[in-house]
C-alpha cells in the first residue's frame, strides 16, 4: 500500500514540477493567451526544467537541494498564479487531462509489478543514473562502465528522480520517463486534433 501510495505521489510531484515557471494560468493571465492546451503548456515548462537539470548535472550542486529548491518554486509559482487548487481548474477538468493521469497510473503500476530491464539497459544506463544516484556528476561518468558515447542526460534524469523518492526504489527514477512520453502523446494528439478541426 505504501508503495502504491508513492507511485501516486511520484506522479504528483511531477505535475507539480511540470506547472512551473509557466503556470497553466501565466498565458491566460499575463500574454492574454490561451490557444495552447494543457499538455502544451506542460511539455514547456518541462523542457524548461529539463534544460536546467543538464545544466545541474555538470556542478557539484546536491541533487536533493535542487529538488527541494525546484519543489518549493514550483508550489509558489502556482500559488502566485492561483492554480494550486487543481481539481477546480478548468483546465483540470478536462476528460483528457483525466485520461492522462490514468495512463500514467496505469503504466507506472505496471513497471512496478515488473521492474526488469533489459540488456541495455543493465549494461549501459543503469550505472550512468547510480553514478547520479550517489550524487556524483557528469564528469566522474569517465570512471563508470558501459559505452561512453552514451549522452548522459535522460541517466541523470533517471538517477535525479531515483534519489529524490521517498522509498528510493530504482524504478521511481524511470517513471519521469514514462511521464514525458504520455505528455508528448497527448501534446500532439491535441495538436492533430487542432489541425483537423481547422481543416474542416
């Protein structure tokens, strides 16, 4: 049941992160925009973080300050903007967004129950992201086995969200995976959908 529990707050964590430092409300607000959909503005705040996590992985910044510190402005950011009270947003409502959270449940349990991985994945990444487990950086990769060529970013991903977990199970640090291939999904089912609408 604990475990269960902290799957759901892994989740949540990164819903949290992802409505920072653009909240869902900031187009609406303060570009007087809202053409973009939820998963749109989701993805950028992503990739927002995502470029600062690189950025992070070459210091010898502690990865749980970090988190704390990315944790504490994402709740403030979406204070500031009113949105911290997600389940009245309309943006929230959405049956889509509904759809989105349980596809994610729904593959994290799954990984959960069968936490395997593959030769590759053994071989290669998974001493990439123990490296940045134990807080090491990008520049002690040199002393890790497997290939080197390996671009290191999606292993610090893995090993950031690994540390940062309250149970610190190996397979929380690839549930962040899982996150940003559901949101691309639906980032760009909305778009087709658009773009067919407008067609018509």
């Amino acid at each position: 049941m604990i475990e269960i529990s902290n799957i759901a707050l892994c989740l949540l964590i990164l819903v949290v992160i992802s409505t920072s430092p653009f909240s869902v409300n900031f187009y609406k607000k303060k570009l007087n925009y809202n053409q973009y959909s939820v998963f749109d503005k989701l993805s950028v705040n992503l990739l927002i973080h995502i470029y600062f996590l690189l950025l992070v992985s070459f210091t010898g910044i502690n990865y749980l300050y970090y988190f704390i510190f990315l944790m504490m402005f994402s709740v403030l950011i979406n204070i500031y903007y009113k949105s911290y009270n997600i389940f009245t947003l309309n943006y929230y409502k959405n049956i889509n967004f509904l759809f989105f959270i349980i596809s994610n449940l729904l593959i994290y349990y799954y990984i959960a129950r069968d936490p395997t991985l593959s030769w590759d994945g053994l071989e290669n990444w998974y001493y990439k992201a123990q490296n940045f487990f134990y807080n090491y950086n990008f520049f002690e990769l040199k002393n890790i086995p497997g290939a080197d060529y390996y671009p290191h970013l999606g292993s610090f991903i893995w090993g950031f969200f690994w540390k940062n977990s309250f149970l610190q199970y190996e397979y929380y640090g690839r549930l962040v995976n899982v996150f940003i291939y559901v949101l691309s999904i639906f980032s760009i089912s909305d778009l087709l959908k658009k773009k067919i609408s407008l067609n018509q």
